[in-house]
C-alpha cells in the first residue's frame, strides 16, 4: 500500500505503508531506545497458562506496568511464548515512529481501518499516544506510549489489554470484561456493564472464604470445562461506592486523584493469600443494584447473560468480532446464570455466593 499526503502529525508520507514494514520501522526505534537507556529490562509472567516476557526499554515504565500483575510473576524464560516490547518516547529520547497513515483512517476502539492484516495487528489512541503492534508469526509485540511518567491510571490497572486481547484469541483464551470470585473448587463470574455493581461484588468477597481472580477484566477458555484465568490483582471502584467497603480506604493507591479517577488498588500487595491465579466456572452472576437489605440469586437466561458479557467486551477490544460472541456465547451455555440481585447488606453478598457455590 502506497500512498501519498500528510498524516496526523503534520509529517507528508510517500513510501510503502504496509503493516510489516511498520512493523520492522517499530523494532528498529525500539532496539534504539532500548541501547540507549542501558538494555532491556526483563519481567516473566505466567498468563493464561502462557509464559510472557515483558521486555521494557529502560524502567521508568516498569513501576508503572508490573504491580497489577505480580500475583503472576514467574521465573525468566529462555523461550516465552510471547514477548511484550514496552517503551517511551520522553525517558529514551527515541521518539515513537510516526504513524503512515492519515489521520482519516481511524475507527473505534483504536482500530486502523486497513493497516491491519492476519499477521500484524496495529491499534492507536491518539488521546495518550499509545501505540499497540503485534505479529503474530513471531510472537512479538510493541507497547509504546509518548510521555512513560504520564501512564493513564487506567493503563497501569489493566495494562497491556489490547496486545494480550490480539495474541490470546489466536491461542485458546479469550479476553473478556468480567470479575471473578470463587474458591480453589470453582467460582463465578461476574458480568455486566459498568456500575452494574461487579467491583463492589469482588471487593466485598475480600473480608470472607472466597478469592479473587478479577474485578474488570480476565481470560476465559471453554476448553475442557469453562474456566477463568486471573490477569490483573488490580481492582477499580467508583468513588461515590468507597463508603460501602471502607476497609479498602488504606490500600487506595491514588488517593490524591479521586476527584478525576476511580479508586485504584493493587490486592497483591495487601491481600496476596485472597487473589489467585484462575479457577472453573460453575456460574455467571450478572450483579444489579436491587435496593432492598437483602441480597438474593434469580435465574437469568442465556440470552440475559450473553448481553451482560458480550457487548461490554467487544465493544472494548480492536479487532473483536463475531469470534468473540460466539465464544462467549458458547461460553454461557455451558454453566448456569443468575442474577445477583445486590442489597444494601454488602456483607451479604459472599454468603450468597458461597451457598450457591457449595451445592455443587
């Protein structure tokens, strides 16, 4: 693809623009910052069954990325199943590559309207400048954001969303907006739009027998049986919902922002025996405020369940499509579904689940 004008920022463009030369124009900036901030940084993960190596250019982004998911550290790899590039323009000094495509060419959720193709996936969002590339070939991609000291707090509590999204699809995982809670036996998933009531759900399941696997967003696979795999111990609350659970106010990472971000905390830290790695599925709970003391279960049907869990994810994801829903619709089939019907008692709400949990 060849073309010939002036993209977003300002720069006139006339040369090949396919996604692998992008690709490759990517790599090379990035071994540059990489030399010139003193050579990679290395962090491993378990994700998903999957060993990922985030590969940082320097740290200023390390604190930044790694705490939402410590709970999954592992032993560094000789051979990862994928590697995850990361880096910044303001600590390197190695600007991002500009984009080659003109700014016309963006559609939602950060999807370039044909500068994507089966093997290298590329996303941008042009508010923080974030850039999202991956080739699925050689199971390598590339995070890179302008400013790495001004990492959206939104970023370092789901980081990394869209390129985990991309490679997990290709290998038997799906990325889903969901929490989870259970025991080490088997737990529930949590769907909905937000505000429906999932991180106060998962936050109030803390002082009690159950664990934690999410609060916003994890991995789900059908395959053998429906089961959950934790990606982030971070955990999102709106601000007008902190009164509800007031023994999280001390482990509120962002306290000084509240005014303009939702509460922000990282379990591991501070409850590291309450958040797991994954469990199976036994239900999907689709938590609504029901306005009355008491908090009680109603079945839903698997449509009711579809809609709670499908929108809210494709919606989110560059590239999700028909894949997905069908995934997911799939995956609703197969476990049963209630509405949680949420009182203003929010310490009622781990017995509820644990009673639907122990009648197996």
């Amino acid at each position: 693809m060849s073309i010939e004008q002036v993209n977003q920022f300002g720069t006139s463009i006339r040369e090949d623009t396919s996604p692998v030369v992008f690709f490759e124009t990517v790599y090379q900036a990035f071994q540059q910052a990489e030399q010139v901030a003193g050579g990679p940084v290395d962090r491993f993960y378990n994700m998903g069954g999957y060993t990922v190596r985030l590969r940082f250019a320097g740290s200023v982004l390390v604190s930044g990325i790694t705490p939402a998911l410590e709970h999954l550290a592992v032993a560094p790899s000789p051979a990862p199943d994928l590697t995850i590039c990361i880096c910044d323009s303001t600590s390197t000094g190695i600007n991002m590559p500009p984009p080659l495509w003109p700014a016309d060419v963006y559609v939602a959720r950060g999807d370039i309207k044909g500068y994507s193709d089966g093997d290298i996936q590329i996303a941008f969002y042009v508010g923080p400048k974030i850039l999202n590339v991956l080739d699925n070939k050689q199971d390598l991609a590339f995070y890179w954001i302008r400013d790495g000291y001004q990492l959206p707090y939104y970023e370092s509590g789901s980081p990394l969303r869209i390129i985990l999204h991309w490679w997990m699809r290709n290998h038997g995982r799906q990325y889903v907006h969901a929490g989870a809670v259970g025991t080490a036996m088997g737990g529930v998933l949590l769907a909905g739009k937000g505000g429906s009531g999932k991180s106060t759900t998962a936050l109030a399941c803390l002082d009690s027998a159950l664990v934690y696997a999410s609060d916003d967003y994890c991995l789900l696979t059908n395959k053998p049986a429906p089961y959950v795999y934790s990606l982030y111990n971070s955990a999102k609350l709106e601000v007008n919902n902190i009164h509800r659970l007031p023994y999280i106010v001390p482990f509120i990472s962002n306290s000084d922002r509240l005014h303009e971000e939702k509460a922000l905390l990282f379990l591991h830290e501070h409850y590291p025996d309450k958040v797991v790695t994954g469990f199976p599925v036994r239900a999907i709970l689709l938590p609504r405020i029901a306005g009355r003391p008491e908090t009680t279960l109603t079945p839903a049907s698997p449509i009711a369940g579809l809609k709670a869990l499908a929108p809210n994810t494709i919606f989110q994801l560059p590239g999700a499509g028909q894949a997905a829903f069908q995934t997911l619709a799939q995956f609703v089939r197969q476990v049963p579904r209630y509405y949680l019907e949420l009182g203003t008692n929010v310490s009622q709400i781990p017995d509820v689940i644990l009673d639907l949990l122990s009648r197996g």
